[in-house]
C-alpha cells in the first residue's frame, strides 16, 4: 500500500467512499460500530481541498483507493467551522482531522491507523483535534481514537445539534 497526496484523480472516489460511509447509508447500530461520517461532501468541496487543506492523503492499494485522511490547520478552517475555531481560541494553533475513512475492504487491516501515522508523524509540534459525533455515539471512533493516543478534551454541540467529543492529543489535557 502507498500514501501520497490526494489528486483530481482520486476526488471522484473520495466523495464516493465518503457518502458510503455516511451515517444515512447505513443502520446506526452498524454505522456506531464499524465508524462513519456525518460531513460527507460534494466533489467539488473535496476538489478545493486538494488544494488548501495541508494534509489530503489516500492509500492506494493494487491501484484502487483504499482510504483517504483529510486534515488541515485552524488557519484554514472555514467561517462555518464554529466547533474548530472555538477549539483553537482555546488551545492556539491546532491541526483539525476533518475526515478519515476507509473501504469497507480495508476495514480492520490498519489502513486508518497507516493514514493518521501519516499525518501525526508530519505534524509533532502542534495539538491536534478531531471531532468525533456523541449522539448516536461513534463507537469505532472512539475507539481508534484512544489507541492513537487522543483524549476527550470537551463535548461541544454545534449548529447542526449533534454533540461532538472533541477528542485531542498534544496538550497533555483531556478528561476520558
């Protein structure tokens, strides 16, 4: 398997594997389990983020799209991005993990774990944050979370009204 940087050709099935991981494409006991997405985007969002986001990774396996991870810094969150610039008035400069998701083929085989390695190993001097849907509770991502080393730093519900665990790592904080 191989990470480089997410390209054009790959934005079509990006927003593909995105919207087959959203909580709407599945049942909840299902999405809870095996993790999911509540931001799923059009192409042309994942597009401009090709080129604005610093980190937009897939994992490439026999030439198909295995994964991607979509992070960037709070300096280029968007003006909707309440929850992330409240997280950043707080702790400073932050590194955001918009999204991670991979196949339901490369499930379980450590390509998400490959992907955050990725991008944490790349990004050691600045707290990064992920926020992570409590209602119905992502228990997938949870628990990946943990074993990447990130804490629950707060619970905070943005406009859309569904709760997020902000879960962190880099500032020696957390709670859970």
């Amino acid at each position: 398997m191989e990470i480089i940087r997410a390209g054009e050709e790959h934005v079509a099935d990006i927003a593909a594997l995105a919207k087959r991981r959203s909580l709407e494409q599945v049942d909840v006991e299902t999405a809870c389990r095996d993790g999911f997405l509540v931001s799923g985007y059009e192409e042309d969002v994942y597009r401009a983020r090709l080129t604005n986001a610093e980190h937009f990774h897939v994992a490439v396996e026999e030439g198909e799209l295995a994964g991607f991870v979509l992070a960037y810094s709070n300096a280029r969150c968007g003006p909707q991005e309440w929850l992330n610039h409240r997280i950043a008035a707080d702790l400073g400069d932050i590194l955001v993990i918009k999204q991670v998701a991979v196949t339901r083929q490369a499930a379980r085989r450590g390509v998400g774990s490959q992907l955050y390695t990725y991008v944490l190993d790349r990004s050691p001097t600045v707290p990064v944050i992920a926020a992570v849907v409590a209602e119905p509770a992502n228990q997938a991502s949870a628990a990946f979370h943990r074993k990447h080393g990130f804490t629950i730093l707060t619970t905070l519900t943005p406009p859309d009204g569904r709760p997020r665990d902000v879960w962190v790592r880099g500032t020696g904080g957390g709670t859970r």
